[in-house]
C-alpha cells in the first residue's frame, strides 16, 4: 500500500497516522478531537428533538421516544458489532499497508451490512407493537413509541451503510472528513425538525413524528453528499470500480469479520437487552419515571460520549501499532487513553454536577420529574470514569483480535451485578426507582476488574494477534 505522501502526491487524500517525534497522546487527541465533535454533532439532532417534544409536546410525548429507544438499540446492536470487526481488520490493514485487503473489507462489509439493514427493518416494523407491549410501555404512549419506531426503521438500511462508511474512513486514520458530514447531517436535521413538527413554510405538520422523518431525511442526503464528495476528490476509499468489483460476499472474509464482530454484537444486543429491563423496571413507576430515565439518558450519554470516543481512538491506533509490528507504540497508545478518560471525563462530569438542574429543565418542565431525573443523575454520573476505563482496556483487547473475553466479563457485569441489583433495591428496598440506577456503578466496578485483570494476564502471555499479514 503507497504511503500517505505518496498518495498525497498523486492528487488523492489519506491522513498521515502522526509522526513519531511527537507524543502519542497528542497525535491521538488531535483525533480524538473531531470524533468527539462528530459524536456530539450525531446527537444533536436527536437533542434539540427531545427538547422540542418534552417542552412543547409534552411528557408523554418525550416517554413514547424514550420507551422505544431500548426496542432500536436492540435492533442495530449486531451492525454495531460487525462494524467494530471492520474497524480492527481496517485498522489492521491499513498498518500494514495492504490496499487489495482494504478494499476487499470495505466490499464485504457493505454487501453484508445492507442485507442485514434490509433484514432487521422488516423484522422491527413487523414485531415493535408487541415487543414495546412485552416490556409494559404505558398504554397511553404505546402507540406514539409504535409509529414513531416504524419511520425510523425503514431507514436502516442506509443508515447502516452510512454508519459503515464512517468507519472505514475513521479506520485509516482520518476523524475529520466523517465530521464534516455530520455537520451537513446535523444542520439538515435541525434545519428539517421545527419544519415537520410545526408544519412551517407550508410543510405538513407531523407532531412528534416529524423528528423521526427529519432524522431519516437528513441521514440519507448526507449519505448521498458524501460518496460523490469522495468520488470528486479521489479519496482512496471512494466507492469505484475497485470498491465495486469487492462488493460481494468474501465468505472467508466474512467469516473472520463475524468471528471478530459477533461476540461485540451480542455484547451489545445483551447490554440493549439489559436496558429493555431496565425501562421495564423503571415503566413500574409511570410516565414520569419514564419520562426522568429518558431525559437523564440523554445526559448520560453525553458524559459517555468522551469515554466512547476515546476507545474508538485507542481502538484504530492500536490496531494499526499491532498491523505494523510496533508492540512499545500500541503500550504507549493504551496509557494515553487512560490518562485523557479520567482528565477529560473527570472535567466534564464535574460541570454536568454543579449545571444539572439546568440541563435537566432543558428536557422537562414537570417538577416532580425533574426531581426523580436528578436524583437520579446524582447516583450515577461519577461511575462513567469506570465506565470509560473499562471501554479503553476492552478495545486494546479487541484491536488484537481477542473478541470473545471482553463480551465474557462484559455479560457478567451486567447480567450478574446491574440487572439483579437493580430489580431487588427496586423491588424489595426503600429506595423505589433509586435502586435502579445503584446497579450501573455496581456493573462499571466489577468489569473494569474483570476486564483488567485479563489484560494484564494477555500482555504476560503474549497473547497479541495481527490479522493482516
């Protein structure tokens, strides 16, 4: 594979990994910065729709999105897995310089994703009504969750094909072209919402609905921006000819892209489930608790959201240190993501502490369930360093190829230690809805410890796989 001053040279774009006479930390911050900005900008649009629905459609409007969320999480959580296994045989490639693998995963893995989009919509529009009736959504919202839940899922498809494409240009070492995208997506969402919720400039107007089509809307024109914006400027990932002759079915391709994708997806659809559970739980209380849990995942996510992108960083740089042979490069890589989780998240975790009731009003106008949300945040919010520590150690581990112990001591946490410690402080303790959110910094706790203690075991044995060759 020719080098990115090569490429660069020929007139094509591909970013240079960082020089070696810099800190790893900084080569790694400088893209950890547009990623964080990309993942703010992806939630934006799904932000300003829940503060437009909880404050002037009001709370049983904000519950019927809250209730469905669990439902589509569960449902997109394989693609998310398979898109992490593209990401190590990406990241892999790239560091060794192999152009024919590159684009042979690229191939695959959008044949494959399309399908799979293609599968779960139709699975999801025909079984949400009784799915969202199974975990006891509250009958005076059910219907909204059903409709609002069917728009967007027959957008999967080229959603998921977006979202692939993302990752691979991230997987090469490139954060900032995704993020100009997300500015296009960001600002058509935003742009499209009050459009289809009010019906201004003569558009119908949808109510709740309305957030649902601008997100599908603005996702499939950025989609479109973006593959001819590749193709003006010859950027080596492009979809051409020689992406299109890959994309078919590489079936021995496709079988190391499962074997590394599969145990991330059922970590994720068992996490999804976790919170289908959870939401079960909460549901017991009524809308308004319905109402809170939305409202403080929505501020969860955000603290999440540094911690997330920091492994996704330390994910591609491994990766791409273990492509390229470079084993003192990939401990380096691992320290600076542990240092930047807790001076990052620490930071922001603060500011969330002593601004919460002010972020909370954003969503919720209610003060019985603006009360319920802070206590609620109050419990929680501290635990995302774990949580952030935790994804840092299970991405090294997964960067080289060891996919399966990660989703072990992942089940375990969450399975064993959140749900039942959730179920029994809110069932059978003073503390009501409280008991649920203990059981989140209880899981964090047990499989940063798991998680841990297994890598340190790896690095002893030397149990650090390079998939590309």
């Amino acid at each position: 594979m020719k080098s990115p001053q090569e490429l660069n040279k020929e007139g094509t774009y591909l970013p240079s990994k960082g020089t070696d006479n810099q800190p790893i930390w900084r080569t790694m911050f400088m893209f950890f910065i547009p990623l964080i900005l990309s993942n703010a900008l992806q939630s934006i649009g799904q932000l300003v729709g829940m503060v437009v629905v909880g404050r002037w459609l009001g709370v049983d409007a904000l519950a019927a999105i809250s209730a469905f969320f669990p439902l589509f999480f569960l449902l997109v959580s394989f693609t998310i897995g398979i898109g992490s296994g593209s990401s190590i045989l990406i990241g892999q490639a790239y560091g060794a310089r192999n152009e024919e693998r590159l684009k042979a995963i690229v191939g695959t893995t959008l044949m494959f994703t399309f399908i799979l989009g293609l599968v779960l919509a139709i699975i999801g529009n025909v079984f949400t009504w009784e799915i969202l009736r199974l975990i006891g959504t509250p009958e005076n919202i059910i219907a909204v969750s059903v409709h609002y839940a069917r728009i967007l899922f027959w957008s999967m498809p080229i959603m998921f094909l977006y979202i692939a494409y993302t990752t691979f240009i991230r997987g090469i070492g490139d954060s900032k072209t995704p993020f100009y995208f997300l500015i296009v997506s960001t600002a058509l969402d935003v742009g499209l919402l009050p459009l289809l919720i009010f019906g201004w400039l003569g558009l119908p107007k949808l109510g709740i609905y309305g957030a649902a089509y601008a997100s599908v809307v603005s996702t499939v024109l950025t989609f479109v921006i973006m593959l001819i914006y590749l193709g003006k400027i010859k950027y080596p990932l492009q979809f051409d000819a020689s992406v299109r002759q890959h994309l078919r079915m590489d079936w021995g391709l496709l079988k190391l892209l499962l074997r590394l994708g599969i145990p991330s997806s059922i970590n994720m659809i068992l996490v999804s489930l976790a919170e289908i559970a959870v939401i079960t739980f909460v549901n017991r209380f009524g809308s308004d608790a319905t109402a809170a849990y939305g409202a403080v995942n929505q501020v969860a996510s955000y603290v999440a959201m540094p911690a997330m992108s920091l492994s996704i960083t330390v994910s591609i740089f491994a990766a791409q240190s273990i492509g390229g042979n470079q084993f003192e490069r990939l401990k380096q890589v691992v320290r600076a993501g542990v240092l930047l989780n807790y001076v990052i998240g620490g930071v922001l975790i603060i500011l969330v502490y002593v601004f919460s009731q002010g972020i909370l009003s954003l969503f919720l106008t209610s003060k019985h369930t603006l009360d319920i949300a802070h206590s609620l945040l109050m419990i929680t919010l501290w635990s995302y360093l774990i949580f952030g520590h935790t994804l840092i150690i299970a991405a090294t581990m997964r960067a080289s190829g060891t996919v399966l112990w990660p989703t072990v001591f992942s089940v375990i946490s969450i399975w064993c230690v959140e749900v039942p410690v959730a179920y029994v402080l809110s069932n059978f303790s003073s503390l009501g809805i409280k008991g649920i959110w203990i059981g989140y910094p209880a899981g964090f706790l047990i499989s940063l410890a798991l998680q841990y203690s297994y890598y340190r075991w790896s690095w002893k044995k030397k149990r650090i796989t390079r998939l590309v060759h």
